[in-house]
C-alpha cells in the first residue's frame, strides 16, 4: 500500500532539511579548522551546536563559546552562552556570576545577561552586588530597562519608595505592558501618600492582567482611606471573585461595608444601613473561620455588630393593635440586644487574643454599658465598681494619657465624684475637648437643680 502523499512530502522535507543541517555544521567545522585563530568562527559554530544538538553537545558548544571568548574578549555574546552553560548545564555558579558579569559589563542593554545575574545573585543572598551591579548598569545606559526594573523591585524590597518610584517610572518605559511594574509603582506612590496616582497605576495593572489581586486590594483600601466606600467595597468583591478565601479582600470588604452603613447612618437611612450591616457581618464572620487566631477580625466583627444594634431602626405600622405595637417594639429591642451580647463575645475573644490593646477594654465596657441602658438596668450605684467600669479602668491602666477613654470613664460611671475626675483628666489631657466641658456643664445643671 503506497504512502499518502503528504507524508511523502513531509519525509523529504525532515530528510532535506538534516541534509541541510549536515551541510551548515561541516562548512561552519570547514571555517574553523581554516581558521583556527578567528574567534567569530568559532562563535558562530557554537550558535549553531548550542540551537540545534542535543543537551550532550551544549559542552561542544561552550568549548567554542570559551575559544572566541579568549580570541575576542569584547565580544558579550560569548560570554552570555558561557553564563547559561555554567549557570544550567554544567552547574558552576562562580563561573556563571563571572561570564555574566563580563557580558553585562560589554553590554549593559543586554537584558538576558542582567537578569540571569541578578537572579543568581539573589539566589545566592548577595542582594547588596545585586542593588550595585544594577545602580552601574543603569547609570550606564538609560536603555539598560532591566536594571532599572530590577533596582525598582529591589527598593520597593527596601522600603525606598522615593528612589522606588524613579526607577520604576523608567523601566516602564521599556517594559509598558509589565503589570508588575504598574504594579510595584502603586504601591510605591501610595506608600508616599500619593493616593491618585496609586490608583492610577493599579487600574493599569488590572487594565494588562485582570486577576491581579494585589492591585484590586490595594485599591479598595486607598478608596477606603479616601471616603469613597462604594467603590472600596466593588474593587474588594472584584478581588473575592478571584480569591474567593483571601483574608484580606474579606477584611475589605467588611471594612468598607461598615463605612458605607455609617455614611448612610449620618444621612438617616437606618434601612440600609442595616442591610449592609448584616451583609458585612456576614463576610466577618466567614473570616473568623478562615483565621480566627487574628484580633483585628473580631474586633472588627464586634464593632459591625457595636453598629448594627444601634442604627437598626424600628419599623412604625400606624395600623397596628395595641397588642402588636408592644410586641414590635419589644422584637426591636430584644433584637438589638442579641447584636450587643454577640458584639460583646467577639470584643471578648479579640482582646483574649491581644489583651495589650487598650481600646478593645473600651469597647467591651461601652457595649455592656448600651446593653445596660437597653435593659433599663442602672447598676449599682454606691460602693461597687460595675463591670463597665472596670474594664475602662483595664483600658487606662494600659494607656492613661488616653482622654477618649478618659471621657468614657466618665460616660459610664455612675459615681458623680468619679465621673466628674475623669471630666477634669480628659480637660487636662485636651482642653479644647468640647465633649468633655460639654457633660460638666451638664453635672453642674443637674447640681443646681
């Protein structure tokens, strides 16, 4: 049975071109034996034994490499597949850090050669020659692209994001679709406070490779900074869709949630600030189970519940019995009571993990002084501390040049010597604190009275 034409056709071709194959590497042999002593012969022998035979001919290869090296020491080429053959194949790192030296030093736009040093060099810790061969090579040549790209990298590594900036800038220049540099520049601009151009330079990271997670992160948390918790809490979305467990984008989100419950808390809108409140609970709370070892998640938790009992609204129905208006109100109350006792336990459970914190004390007492409050509970008041009490006496006792807590002592305490102490204290610390004089103007009425 005869072969099908097409495969005869490819025979002949594999078959011309080994024959041609054949013919390149014995003329280019032919050239070298003719001249022994001409060092582009022996490179371009090389070339063609290093691109087309086998791993076991890449040692011919470098043998030629290493003849036109020495016949023409200029020449930077050489030394690059010197570099590679001791860097891969023969595994000689001293000798692969010395010939890409020697290239880069010949050749300071050749890339290939930087970065396979720096690479060798961050392998092996020397990040201070790294940082140096990359300043030379840069102050050499403004084409020299990856080591102004590498010394960006490098200084954002370093935390100057001055010099940071600068070169990063540059590289971007040769490498404009780099969504790392984009990247590695928005972090360096908004670690200066330039927060506009952070999230410019993050959109054009995002804009080359959409799932760049970092630069959806960093975003939403400048937009956070900035007041705009909308667009903060789309960009943390963005980045749970392609994360779905990242604790950050989780933390995010919960964060902006809350700030954006509260702006509509300032403008009355109670209803919705309530949906959102449950909706942020909801992400804290499936962080706490991917990294319930971490304070800031439940005390982040404990401040969306803090919020949500205070800002749930009671719905009025004018066409409600007696009857049905007391059990309304009675499930309004109760409901924002369940949100201050569970507000409470993650207060608890942040300051079991970070019992240093001060303000987490604070929290705790604020929270059982409200549910006190709800509970139409006074507490004691002679000759016994109540447990709000104690625990911002917790938090000043960590931080008592604080006079929030100060003013919060005061709020709390039923004692009227104890309560107009902690007035006078917050006054001392701050004298221009309004609240302060405010409650003490307020005790003085009630005296008279």
């Amino acid at each position: 049975m005869e072969a099908p034409a097409e495969e005869i056709a490819l025979e002949k071709e594999h078959e011309g071109e080994s024959e041609t194959s054949c013919i390149t590497a014995r003329q280019l042999q032919e050239a070298v034996d003719a001249h022994p002593d001409d060092p582009s012969s022996h490179f371009k022998l090389g070339i063609f034994m290093w691109e087309n035979g086998a791993s076991h001919d890449k040692a011919a290869a470098a043998d030629h490499f290493l003849k036109s090296a020495k016949l023409d020491p200029e020449n930077a080429a050489a030394f690059k597949y010197l570099g590679d053959y001791y860097a891969t194949f023969s595994v000689d790192v001293q000798r692969a850090l010395k010939c890409y030296q020697r290239a880069v030093s010949l050749d300071v736009d050749d890339f290939h050669s930087g970065e396979a040093l720096c690479d060798l060099l961050h392998h092996e810790g020397k990040e201070s020659i790294e940082v140096a061969v990359c300043k030379e090579a840069s102050s050499k040549s403004p084409k020299a692209f990856w080591a102004f790209r590498r010394l960006g990298y490098l200084q954002v590594y370093q935390n100057k994001w001055t010099e940071a900036v600068s070169s990063l800038q540059h590289a971007i220049r040769g490498y404009p679709h780099c969504a790392d540099l984009w990247e590695a520049l928005g972090l360096a601009y908004q670690r200066l406070g330039r927060f506009t151009a952070a999230t410019k330079s993050y959109a054009r990271a995002i804009e080359i490779e959409g799932e760049r997670i970092l630069a959806w992160v960093e975003s939403g948390n400048i937009f956070l900074m900035l007041g705009l918790f909308k667009k903060g809490v789309e960009h943390f979305q963005q980045a749970l869709e392609i994360s779905p467990k990242s604790i950050t984008a989780q933390f995010g989100l919960s964060s902006g949630l809350l700030g954006w419950a509260k702006e509509y808390i300032n403008r009355g809108a109670f209803k919705w600030a309530s949906f959102l409140l449950e909706e942020a609970s909801k992400v804290a709370r499936g962080s706490t189970h991917l990294a319930g070892n971490s304070s800031c998640i439940w005390k982040l938790l404990g401040d969306i519940q803090h919020t949500y009992a205070k800002c749930y609204p009671w719905m009025e129905d004018w066409g409600q019995c007696s009857d049905s208006f007391r059990t309304s109100i009675l499930s309004w109350k109760q409901t924002r009571i369940l949100a201050l006792f569970s507000a409470k336990c993650s207060y608890q459970q942040a300051l079991h993990l970070a019992p240093w914190e001060a303000n987490i004390y604070t929290d705790i007492a604020i929270t059982l002084d409200n549910i006190s409050s709800l509970n139409d509970d006074s507490g004691p008041r002679f000759y016994s501390w109540q447990i709000s009490e104690k625990m911002t006496l917790g938090a000043l006792m960590l931080e008592g040049d604080n006079h929030e807590f100060w003013v919060a002592m005061g709020c709390i305490s039923n004692h009227v010597a104890l309560k107009q102490h902690a007035f006078i204290r917050a006054l001392q610390l701050d004298g221009s604190l309004a609240v302060a004089w405010a409650y003490l103007g307020k005790m003085s009425l009630v005296r008279r009275h």
